[in-house]
C-alpha cells in the first residue's frame, strides 16, 4: 500500500484505476520515433551502421520516453505525484525489455539480420502485462501483432529486413498510440 497527499491509504485497485486513467502515450511515440530511425538508417547506411542504429535507437526508448512524458502530461519523473505501485510495474516491463538483449545478441552474433525480428519481438512484450494493468485489449493487439507480423516480414523480405521490419513496429505503434488517445479521451470525457 501507498500512501498519498493527503496521508490517506489507497488500495491496489484504486492505484490500478489511476494508472489505468493515464494518457499512456509517452512510451509509444518514444517507441515510434526510435524505430521510424533504426528504419531510417536501414534503409540508407550500410549494414554494420544500420546495426548500431538499431542498437542506440531502441537503446534509448526508455529515456525519450522519460523526456516525452513530461510534454504528454505523464512526466514520469513528477515527485509530487502519489506513488503508485503499477508505475513500478511499468518501469519493471521495460527493464524486461533491455534485459532481452540478452536473447538478441547471441543470435546477432550468428546471423546479424536476425536483429530486427529478435529486438523486434522480445520489446514488444512488455504490452502484455501493460494491457492487463489497463483492462484493454490494446497491449494483447500489439503485442500478438507485432510478433506475427515482424515475423512475416523476416521471412517475406530477407534482404529488406532493417527497413520492413520496423516500418511494421512503427505502423503497429501508430496504430497504437491512436487507440490509447481514443482510449484516453473517451475516459476524461466522461
């Protein structure tokens, strides 16, 4: 349990409410732009600089996501704000996502193209658990989404696979970040 402002106790559900009623966009668009660049240079650097593109740019999800928080509204950096427990969570889901690195480079180090489908699936777990804590079929779509269709797209397109691959990650995060600003609105109009 936490405690607020005002010295009173909230319960796990009502920190899951308040996380719930969140914008939820910072993460997303950080997300976009990281893989809208690792695209970018696939498509116009050799490979070995694609691959440090694509390394730093989903590298630095977590940090743009910090700084773009503080211009949605979620500033994930605010003190005054309660604690909440799901926001620990959170920060935990993406910490799962570096830590699968650890999966990405063994098989980088065989087969460098293998890097966009393994970077590609493995952080893009971390919408299932986000879903659950939201009560939203959202974090499920992306996540299932991304892993079929980054999975097709190495397979279709083995020689455009830095460029295929995270055009899908960011048509699959735009996607996403519409229906969480539905999503958003819809609750705060109510």
């Amino acid at each position: 349990m936490s405690r607020n402002v005002e010295g009173l106790t909230r319960s796990l559900d009502q920190q899951r409410e308040e996380f719930a009623r969140r914008r939820l966009l910072a993460m997303p668009l950080a997300g976009c732009v990281a893989w809208l660049v690792a695209g970018v240079a696939g498509a116009c650097l050799s490979p070995l600089y694609a691959v440090w593109a694509l390394f730093i740019a989903t590298g630095c999800i977590a940090y743009l996501g910090i700084f773009l928080s503080r211009f949605t509204g979620e500033n994930f950096l605010d003190k005054s704000r309660p604690k909440n427990a799901f926001d620990s969570l959170f920060m935990l889901t993406v910490l799962m996502s570096v830590l699968v690195y650890a999966i990405a480079l063994p098989f980088f180090l065989r087969d460098y193209s293998s890097l966009p489908l393994s970077v590609g699936i493995l952080t893009g777990l971390m919408w299932l658990p986000v879903s659950w804590i939201i009560r939203h079929w959202i974090g499920i779509a992306h996540a299932v989404g991304r892993t079929v269709l980054v999975l097709a797209a190495w397979y279709l397109f083995p020689t455009q696979r830095f460029v295929v691959i995270p055009a899908v990650i960011v048509v699959i995060y735009v996607f996403t970040i519409m229906v969480l600003e539905s999503r958003w609105r819809a609750i705060h109009s109510s």
